[in-house]
C-alpha cells in the first residue's frame, strides 16, 4: 500500500498564533484518514496548506512522492474546504460547469450524474443563493465527486446536513472506500469518524497528539466487559485480575482494564468459573473514539 | 488560454449586474457624444454671424478624421462605468470565496491572476468597440465631403483602448487589494471623480504640472482635449500632442507594474 499524502514537519503562524506546530503525518493509499481535534486546533489550515491555498511557514508535503501541490495533481483531487464555495447567481448545474471547466474532471453527463447522487438533481437550475444550507453542502459534495477522483478532501462534510443526509454522506464514503478512493476528511463528529474512518490524526492546538489506525489508537489498552448472577462476588473476584475496574451499576455488568494485548478472554473465563462464577457475559470492548479523543486532548 | 476564457465566460454570461452595466455604458456613450455635439449644433447652426464665425473657426470636430479624437475624449470620461463591473468581478470572486475554489479545482495562482486579466481585456475589447461604433455612427452622420479621410486619426482607436485597458486594470488592482466590493467601488469613484482630478489641477497650477503622472492622468493624456477645443489655447494643445508619445509609454509601463504586482502577491499571500 502506498503513500497518497505525506505532511513532514509543518509549521503555520497567524501572527503571533501558531496554528500548526510541527505537524507530520502519512495517508495511505486506500484509507479513510480522519483528521480530528476541537475548533482552531487547525485542521482547516492543515487541509488550506495541503491544498495550495494557505502558505506554511516551514515544512514539506509530498502528494504522491512529488512535493507540494501542482494545479495538474488538484486537479485530480476532489475537494470540499471549510464552506461550500460557489457563485451565487448561479444554478447548481452552471457551477458544476465550472469546476469542471478548471478540473477537467468529468462529463457534462456526469454533472447530472453527482447531482442525481446527492438529491440535487430536481432543483440543478435553481441558483445557489436559493439553496438551503444542507443544499449548498449537497451542492459542494457533488462538486467533489465530479469525475469521480481516486482522492477526496473532506473538511467537515456533513455540517448543515440533516440526520437522512448525514447517513446518506457516511454511506457514500463507505462506498468510496469500498472502491479503494483515498479520503482524507476533517471532522469533530466523532462518531463518524469512528464509523468510517481507518486512520485518524488527532490535533490539539497545532500539534498532532496521535496518528495511526483507527484500531491502533483506540485500543492503548484491553477493555473486557463481564456479567455474572451475582455481581458483588464478580466485582470481587475482578479485581484479583486487574488493578483498574469499573463497576456499571445500570447494565449491570464489570469492566476490567488491562494493559494492551495482555487480555486472554479463556484465561479469565477459567479464572473466574474456578473462584465460583459462572459468567454470563464475556466480551472484548474497543472503547469508542469519543472517550479516547477526550482522554487525548483533555489537559 | 482558451480555457481560461471560456471559465471566465460561464462566469460572466449570467451574471446580470455585467449586462446591466454594459447596457448603461452602451447608452451612456452614444449619449454623452450625442449632448456635445447637439451643444456643437446649436452653437454653429444659428443664422447669425457669430455662429458662422465660430463654425469656420473650430471646423466641425464630428466628421471623419477628427471625430475619432472627439469620441475618444468624450468616451474617456466613462471609464468609471465598465469599472464598476470589473470591481464587481474581482470582488466577487473574494465573496463567494471561490478565490480559493479555483484554485483547489485546479488553478495555479498565476493562472487566477491570468482570468482577471482577461476580464478586463474583454470589458475593455467591449468598450473600444462601442466607442468604435459611435465614432463611426457619428463620422458618417456628420459626412460633408463625398472623399474624405476616414482613418486619419485612427490611432485614437488604439490610444482609447490602452487608456481603458489601463484605467480599468487601476480599478482591478482597487478590488483586489481591497477585496470588498461597497468599500473597492467607493474607494475608486473618490478617487478617480474627486481626489485625482483635484491633485492634478492643484498640481498644475502649483506643481509644474506633477499631476501628469498621476495614474489615471497618465493615461488620459494620450487623448488630449479635442482640436476645436484645442484651438483656445494652441500652444498648450500642441504641447498636449507632443506629449501623447511619452504617455504611451508611462501608460504601458505603469500598467505592466499593475498586473505584475498582482501575479506576485497572489503568488505570496494566503488565500482566505
């Protein structure tokens, strides 16, 4: 699997702000690559800089091997950064002729064709000042889509998008994913992420706190979640295997926290039917994103 | 390059506020050549001496070659309208932010840079056409003689356009640097109705006449006043066409400054 992007020491300031510090990280081909972290933690100016629009003030990127960004290879990228961009006295199939004019991506039919895609397609005459906020982001999708590009740049791509369209954007990305596209896409919704992501970057004020997997990142740490008749005796018995328990009084179930990779669920199912409890529940929990990102970026 | 021209194209093609203002400069034009020379008519058509002295003195500047030069001053006192559109174009492009659009579509800066450039070339080809037209319209109107030297002065058609060319290129540079249309459109009308004529009159009574080198003024002195209005003061009329060689080429260098200015800080800045 090869490289799609690779950002190597990037350094942005804003006066005396510095909005990325040192930033580095790898895409591969193929990924969903989450870029995550809490508003100005920069990854807007992360995506501006990869995207030729804002300037680093120290540091590389390589797309493909080639450093920095040339218009042939943008042209080659479907993009969609911070707000959907377009002119506003025209209709949607109009601004699609546009950026098909300066990308070269596409057909005239496949204008039609991404417009179908998002639900856009009825109103493709109506003009981008008539459009509600969720349409203008439809809108900026389609523009992304157009031509269908091996690589998409995502910078939040469900904002102002209703609870059907956010669902119908995480399928798409699937979908792309599926079919082996290279996404890279910011986002503060961290379920979505979770949800379609394979790799995420996490950014706290300009610096990168972690990169990897989504697994990797996720599971610093073996998370076991049991249930047995008598709880008391389980919570008892638990902490003869770990240190660290949590006790789950609603669902009336055990966690037990052990150091990465060390979890052997036999070994603790015989360990526990030897000390007189019959375990009702024994599973292997991945701690969701939400509470690892909290854990990271939380001082 | 052709690409960049059909871009720029679908830009224009539906945006209402360019038709409009092209239809008001095509009224406008005709209109304020037509005002002159009914002023001209009245004055020279009358029964009495006075008037006939008059029409032998100043000739008739509406007629083939002169009226190429009449036009060309007259219309230039317009450039101020189509400037409207290419503020409005420029500082579109910074509201819609599509300043970034184009070039995360696929753009180079440069290549931005090059799409503006060529708006204003083809508002300024527009008006040089109009103006054409009129000169053309009013030369034959005003035909006295069955031969006559229809192209005389027909350099007037390229100073004309160099001048708007030039003008309008001042008003782009206005807009891009200032980014907000209300703010770009009152900062160049001040300017180039109010402050600059002001500057080069003060100059020219007490300066030696350092206002020539005012930027808009540069240009504008390669169609002087008129040789009918000319003839009030000679010597300064003849100074004036003496002068027009030397502001071609002020005009060119100070509009090459512009555009070059313009590709370096868009090369530079971040685009937000």
């Amino acid at each position: 699997m090869g490289t799609v992007l690779l950002a190597k020491n990037l350094f942005k300031s804003y006066g005396f702000v510095r909005a990325l510090n040192d930033v580095s990280f790898d895409v591969p081909e193929g990924s969903v690559f989450g870029i995550l972290g809490p508003n100005g933690s920069g990854k807007t100016t992360l995506l501006g800089i990869i995207m030729d629009v804002l300037r680093a003030n120290k540091g590389e990127f390589f797309w493909f091997g080639q450093s920095g960004t040339s218009p042939s290879l943008r042209r080659k990228i479907g993009s969609l950064l911070e707000t959907p961009n377009f002119y506003s006295y025209l209709s949607a199939t109009d601004n699609l002729r546009i950026t098909q004019a300066i990308s070269g991506r596409g057909t005239k039919n496949d204008i039609d064709e991404v417009l179908k895609k998002v639900k856009l397609f009825e109103r493709r005459w109506s003009a981008f000042k008539s459009y509600s906020l969720g349409m203008k982001q439809r809108l900026a999708i389609a523009a992304s889509l157009l031509g269908d590009p091996k690589v998409l740049v995502l910078d939040e791509p469900t904002n102002g998008l209703d609870p059907v369209g956010i669902a119908e954007i995480r399928n798409l990305i699937v979908e792309l994913r599926e079919k082996g596209h290279t996404i890279i896409m910011a986002s503060h919704l961290l379920d979505e992420v979770e949800k379609v992501c394979t790799h995420v970057a996490i950014l706290k004020t300009g610096n990168i706190i972690t990169t990897g997997s989504v697994d990797e990142i996720m599971m610093d740490e073996d998370v076991v979640e049991l249930s047995a008749a008598n709880i008391d005796a389980l919570s008892a018995v638990a902490k003869q295997l770990s240190k660290t328990i949590f006790f789950d009084e609603k669902a009336n179930t055990v966690q037990i926290i052990l150091p990465k990779g060390t979890a052997r669920l036999d070994e603790i199912n015989r360990f526990c039917f030897n000390n007189g409890i019959v375990l009702s529940q024994l599973v292997m929990r991945k701690k969701k994103l939400e509470a690892r990102f909290f854990e990271l970026t939380n001082d | 390059m052709t690409a960049l021209v059909r871009t720029e194209w679908l830009k224009m093609r539906k945006y209402n506020a360019f038709w409009w203002i092209m239809g008001i400069t095509a009224l406008s034009y005709p209109g304020i050549n037509y005002i002159f020379y009914m002023v001209y008519d009245n004055l020279t058509n009358q029964p009495s001496r006075a008037s006939q002295f008059a029409k032998m003195a100043i000739g008739n500047p509406f007629t083939f070659p002169e009226v190429w030069h009449t036009v060309a001053y007259f219309s230039s006192w317009f450039v101020f309208i189509p400037a409207v559109v290419v503020i409005m174009f420029v500082t579109n492009e910074y509201t819609f932010k599509t300043h970034r659009q184009n070039i995360i579509d696929g753009w180079s800066r440069g290549q931005f840079v090059s799409s503006k450039f060529i708006d204003v070339l083809i508002v300024s080809f527009i008006i040089t056409i109009l103006y054409f037209a009129v000169s053309l319209v009013t030369g034959v109107s005003n035909q006295e003689r069955l031969i006559q030297n229809t192209w005389g002065q027909s350099k007037y058609i390229l100073l004309f356009a160099l001048q708007t060319f030039s003008q309008l290129s001042i008003a782009f540079l206005v807009g891009f640097l200032v980014r907000k249309a209300f703010l770009a459109l009152g900062i160049f009308l001040f300017y180039y109705i109010v402050f600059e004529p002001i500057v080069t009159g003060v100059l020219k009574v007490y300066g030696n006449d350092m206002g020539r080198f005012m930027p808009l003024e540069i240009s504008d002195r390669m169609t002087p006043v008129p040789g009918f209005l000319g003839k009030i003061d000679i010597v300064a009329y003849n100074k004036s066409l003496a002068a027009i060689d030397q502001h071609i080429i002020l005009t060119i260098i100070l509009t090459a400054c512009i555009w070059l200015l313009c590709y370096r800080i868009n090369a530079k800045r971040d685009l937000k």
